[in-house]
C-alpha cells in the first residue's frame, strides 16, 4: 500500500524521519500523539523511542514491547493530508 512505511530514522526526542512506499517522507515529531500509558509508556525514555524500526508485514513503525502506530495516522501527521474516509481498524490497531 501507498501508506506503508518503508524507512524510519530516529532523530532525537521523539522526532523520526519517515518514509512512505510512493517516497513521501520527512520528519516528524510524535510526541502530540502519544499518550505515554499502556503500551505505549516505555516510548517516553527517548532511549526507548529510539529502539523504532519498520515492520515489513504490517506497513508501519513498531517497538519491541509490540507498540506500534496507524500509517495512516502518521501520514496525516506528517503530511497534513486528510485521513482516508473508512480506516480498516485492524490495520489500525496499535
């Protein structure tokens, strides 16, 4: 799919350089997203944040622990471009 991320480079903080299949990218600053409880606590440590890498299967970014982020919400954030109209919840899941 067109919004599944092929790359991804921590920068510092919780500032990642992303890129997309049909080659949209830059950087982005996933603090405002994150709500630092449940799975998604141990990415406050920046050392933590920084363990990112891309899942080839699901399309997205995702951490050891199992934490991973929607595409699509990470290129809306990145792009600034709408979501698309129904998100396939699974996919979506994190």
């Amino acid at each position: 799919m067109l919004n599944d991320i092929v790359e991804v480079t921590h920068l510092a903080g919780h500032r990642l350089f992303l890129r997309f299949a049909d080659g949209a990218a830059g950087e982005t600053d996933l603090s405002p997203l994150l709500q630092f409880s449940g799975v998604f606590e141990p990415l406050r440590d920046p050392e933590f944040f920084a363990l990112v890498g891309v899942n080839p299967d699901i399309g997205t970014i995702v951490w050891p622990n199992g934490a991973d982020l929607c595409p699509d919400v990470l290129r809306h954030h990145l792009t600034g471009e709408p979501l698309p109209g129904q998100t396939d919840s699974a996919r979506c899941a994190g």
